[in-house]
C-alpha cells in the first residue's frame, strides 16, 4: 500500500484526521479476522490506545477483531492497565504475549550475517520466532506503536514490534546483546543500528509471509500533554524512515554543555521497574557530566527485573560496568543464557563516569545500594526536587543548577557530538 503520512509541526494531529488515515488503511479490503498488536503500557504515551479503541470499534461485529499487546519481556498487562489504555474494549478481546513459551519458528538470521552487521562483535546466528498468534490466518495485521529513540534499536517500533514485542526469548536476549557489544551510545537516536539491521533482514525475509501494516506515531509532550505530530500508516519500510526523520527532530533534545545534575520523574502507572525505569540511565547518559550526578524519582519502582528469572539476574550481579557483566557473563551460565539481562547490566551502569541515585518508592536501600546504585528514600528526593514544582530543561533550583526530565521515556538528551 502506499505510504499515508500526516504530520503537523506546532500542534496535535486531531481525532478526526486519525480516524480518516485508519479509514483508508482498511479502505478495499476484505477482512474476517485482523490482529492488532499495540505497545503495552510502558509505552502508555504512545498515543495508539484510542487508535487501538477505533478499529476495534470500527470492525466489530462484523470481523473478529484480536489484540496482542506487544509486551517482549514484560509483566503482561493487567485488566486495569488494559482499560486505562485502550478504553471499553471487551477483555475477551486480548491475547497474552508469553515470551519464553508459545511460539513458533520462523527463521534464522545467519551467523555470517550477525558477524557482518556487528563488524565481528558477534557471530552466533539469531533465531527468529514469534507468538503462535500469528498463525491464525488473520486477513490483516496491524502492528501500532512510537516511534522514539531507543537503546537498543537505535530508534524503536516498526518490525520490532513483532520480533521482540512478540517475538521470543533468542530474538529479545541476542539484540540486546549485539547493541551492548556494538555500543548503545553510537546507536541510539540513529537509524540503521546493528540491532536495527538484523529487524530489517527478519523482516524481509521472514514476515512477509504476514499482511502486516505498520502504525506509527511520533509523540512530544507540550505543556504536560501528549501531542501527536506524525502519524504514518504502510507495510514498506519508508514509513519508518519518515517517522525516524521527524522523530529524530522533535525527540533528540540537544543541551548547551553537560549536566551536572540531572533529574528524571518517573510516573509510577508506566515504570515499575528498573529494566524499565532504567529509560532515565540510557536517554541521558549523553548528557551527565564526567562526575555528575543523575537523580531518577521514581515512586512506583517495586522490583528490578518484569519476570522472576531476570530479576534475580539483576539483584546477583548488578549494575556494575562492562568489564565485570562481560567476566560474569562468560563465567556463569545463568547469565550467558539471559544475555538481555547481561546487556541490560550494561546499559544501565554509568562505567563510573556519573553516579545514580535511585529514589525508588517500593525498594529498600538494601536493595538499591546491594545492585550498585546509590539510594535515597522517594519521599525525601521528591521533597528536594518536587516534580510538580520543576520545569523541563535547566533551572536553578534550591541553589543548584540542574535539568529536569519529566519523561524519559519520550527522547533522548544529549550534547551534540558528545561520546562515551
């Protein structure tokens, strides 16, 4: 089909303009059975939610109409969740993602090309695989989903939304790796990141056995709202490219100078763990200063990994640099057989370079501190740096200079050609 781009610079696009790009997308077609697939609410802000709510109500009764929230490796989402999300959608309607079990394989990204892509970084071949779902002869699949920087994918959404949001254990385990080993710094906020790379061989060679149509949506939040400034429907890979292109724009915030203090909130709804509240690591390390500090208030943290097995990772070994994940991951099997969880030991360490302190609501100090962040009770950060009371970007607050970052999660932050 051919690409349907809607994009608006200074405000948000509106409801009826969204709901004529999804007319058109279903315009001509013949459906029985469709599948959505959206973002679980990690990605709450994504702005797919009433998208979501409209073709369901759009096609009901007269199509079976399924939703496979894209949830990867997180917690599955509950009814509460589901009906903050997406709106009066009957429960029946949903289908659990279970990434370990249930799936079906599809194909093998070959080592030869994994050694390519990683410039002999990594050279094990990526086994492709995705939710059982899909094998039920849907007439059309719509995949929605933000585009925004990311540090894994360099920019997220499109075909990682199936491969890793319902994809399986190999798939999740081995990109996260390869953007450990490639350098998360390098490719985040680009296109065509090693990760990227091997979504993009997946797909061409793997889903287009699946009638597969992408939604995307570039987001920014202005004056405390969400606001939609692009919007683009295809099956061909120019869809993302656009939305790259526009995101990279209204998602990559550049600052004058490096940080001393930067400060990032939370929202308790969104983040309930560090794998992933650790989006306040990532999207900023670019922008700490060498022996600053990053505040993360974070009230609805309650534990560090979405499922049991990596969050034991997580509390055994730490935050704690490269060097010691890559020695404790070739010493123990436990670890090298979660290379996510290896990867993301990486990802959320600052390599010494800034320190962390984790405010978190529902963890002890014992916890915080035995990962290797610092800690400090959520009560007493929130009362140092009210988030009601802060304003995005620099300010002087409390005699110090610092940069406040309501939602991490939305961009990245950094000085321009600044490296780790």
């Amino acid at each position: 089909m051919k690409t349907i781009a809607l994009t608006d610079q200074h405000k948000s696009i509106d409801a009826q303009r969204q709901a004529q790009a999804l007319e058109s997308l279903l315009s001509g077609r013949r459906l029985s059975r469709v599948l959505l697939i959206p973002p679980d609410s990690t990605r709450s802000h994504s702005m797919v939610g009433p998208m979501v709510n409209w073709l369901y109500h759009r096609l009901t009764p007269a199509c079976h109409v399924d939703i496979l929230p894209a949830v990867g490796s997180h917690h599955a989402m509950s009814q509460k969740q589901l009906s903050a999300m997406f709106g009066d959608i009957p429960p029946a309607a949903f289908l659990v993602h279970d990434w370990r079990n249930d799936l079906m394989d599809i194909g093998t990204v070959p080592a030869d090309e994994v050694s390519r892509i990683s410039a002999g970084r990594f050279n094990e071949p990526f086994p492709v695989q995705v939710s059982r779902h899909l094998n039920k002869d849907y007439d059309l699949i719509v995949s929605l989903g933000q585009v925004v920087p990311h540090e894994v994918a360099g920019m997220a959404n499109h075909a990682k939304n199936i491969l890793v949001g319902v994809g399986g254990a190999d798939m999740i385990h081995r990109t996260h790796w390869l953007g450990a080993v490639c350098g998360m710094e390098a490719a985040m906020g680009e296109d065509h990141a090693p990760a990227r790379q091997v979504f993009d061989y997946a797909a061409a060679h793997f889903l287009q056995q699946y009638p597969i149509v992408y939604v995307l949506t570039v987001v920014t939040q202005q004056q405390g709202e969400d606001c939609l400034h692009g919007l683009f429907i295809g099956d061909e890979r120019d869809a993302l490219e656009a939305a790259i292109a526009l995101s990279q724009k209204r998602n990559v915030f550049y600052l004058e100078k490096p940080a001393k203090k930067v400060v990032c909130y939370l929202e308790s709804d969104e983040f309930t763990s560090t794998w992933v509240g650790n989006k306040a690591i990532y999207r900023t390390r670019l922008a700490v200063a060498d022996g600053g500090t990053l505040v993360v208030l974070a009230p609805g943290v309650n534990t560090f990994g979405e499922d049991p097995v990596l969050d034991g990772l997580i509390r055994k070994y730490g935050y704690r640099g490269t060097p010691h994940t890559l020695k404790m991951a070739a010493e123990n099997a436990d670890l090298a057989e979660n290379l996510s969880a290896a990867a993301h030991l990486i990802h959320g360490s600052s390599e010494g370079r800034f320190r962390i302190v984790y405010a978190a609501g529902e963890l002890t100090r014992a916890e915080v501190e035995a990962v290797g962040f610092d800690y400090l009770p959520y009560g007493e950060a929130a009362a140092l740096y009210p988030p009601q009371a802060l304003r995005e970007g620099y300010q002087t607050h409390g005699g110090e200079e610092i940069y406040f970052i309501s939602n991490p999660a939305l961009g990245l932050w950094k000085v321009e050609n600044k490296t780790v």
